[in-house]
C-alpha cells in the first residue's frame, strides 16, 4: 500500500494505492497521526484501492469520528464496487458521505 497526502487550505487528501489490510491499516492509521488537527475536511480518494479489510474499515471510521467530534466532514471519493460493498455491509453507507 502507498499512501499519499496533500494538505491545502484547511483539507487533508489522502490518496491510497492498493489493499487497506490487517497488514497496511495501521500504516495508513499512523499516516494519519497529527494530520487530522488542524484540517477542517478529509478527503479520502480511493480510485486505486482495491479492497480493505475491516481493519481498514475501523481507520475509515476512527477517522471518521474524529473530524466529527471537531465539526469537520470526511469524504470518500472514488469507491470501487468491491469497497462499496464493505462499506455498506458494515453499515457505513447510511452515514458516510461518498462521491463517484
């Protein structure tokens, strides 16, 4: 997994390459350490993830949780089917916002 981050004007994207796995989440997970204070919008793009596991799944809700906590939003852009459907049998779809 590769994950790559730009910060601009208050928005923090993180573009991930390949699985979000019990092996990559916590790599992604510490990624994320110290990123999220001073942004007010994540910005995941997913087009090259191809799938994540539930570890990556507590990630996408931890961070998820944090920039609510703060009043921020979390967007998911670029969802493949297959991560779609981890999303929404997690439940994650009823209060995720994502962008195709």
């Amino acid at each position: 997994m590769t994950v790559k981050k730009e910060k601009a004007d208050g928005v923090l994207t993180v573009s991930v390459e390949g699985s979000i796995d019990v092996k990559t989440a916590p790599e992604l997970k510490e990624s994320l350490n110290g990123e999220l204070e001073d942004v007010t919008k994540v910005i995941f793009d997913l087009s090259e993830t191809a799938y994540t596991s539930s570890a990556g799944l507590r990630v996408i809700l931890g961070t998820y949780q944090t920039m609510s906590k703060k009043g921020g939003r979390m967007i998911l852009r670029h969802v493949n089917e297959v991560f779609y459907n981890a999303l929404k049998s997690a439940g994650f779809t009823q209060f995720l916002e994502i962008e195709n």
